[in-house]
C-alpha cells in the first residue's frame, strides 16, 4: 500500500505533465473522519494536503469534461 507522501507526489505529477487522460483516469476518494484511523503514523501530517489535491483534482477533471462538450 503506498503512503500518502507517494500519492501527494503523484497528483503533482499529474498536475505537471499536463497529462488529460491520466488525470480523467484517476480515481479519487477524500480521507474522512472514520477512515483517519486506518492510517499509518507517518501518514496523519499528510491527511489534509492529500486532501487538498484530491479535491483540486476533482474540479479540474469536472472542468475538462464541461470543456470537452463545448468543442
């Protein structure tokens, strides 16, 4: 199972590359309440910038789908 250090990293990397259908291929879920307990040790400093990124992921997917109906 890969951290969420790892999964920060490869939401920015997503984010960088620029890649459109990687990013429409992501499947993405927030860490809520009830789950933060599943968590690693390591992984609780991570929970809200993980969160951030899922989130920010998700309303530009939404963005290029609305787009991609406008072309």
């Amino acid at each position: 199972m890969e951290t969420l250090d790892i999964k920060i990293n490869k939401m920015k990397q997503y984010i960088n590359t620029k890649d459109i259908s990687a990013i429409n291929k992501l499947k993405l879920s927030v860490i809520k309440d009830n789950n933060k307990y599943n968590l690693n040790e390591d992984d609780f400093k991570y929970i809200d910038e993980y969160n951030y990124y899922v989130k920010f992921l998700r309303n530009l997917k939404r963005y290029i789908k609305s787009n991609d109906k406008k072309i």
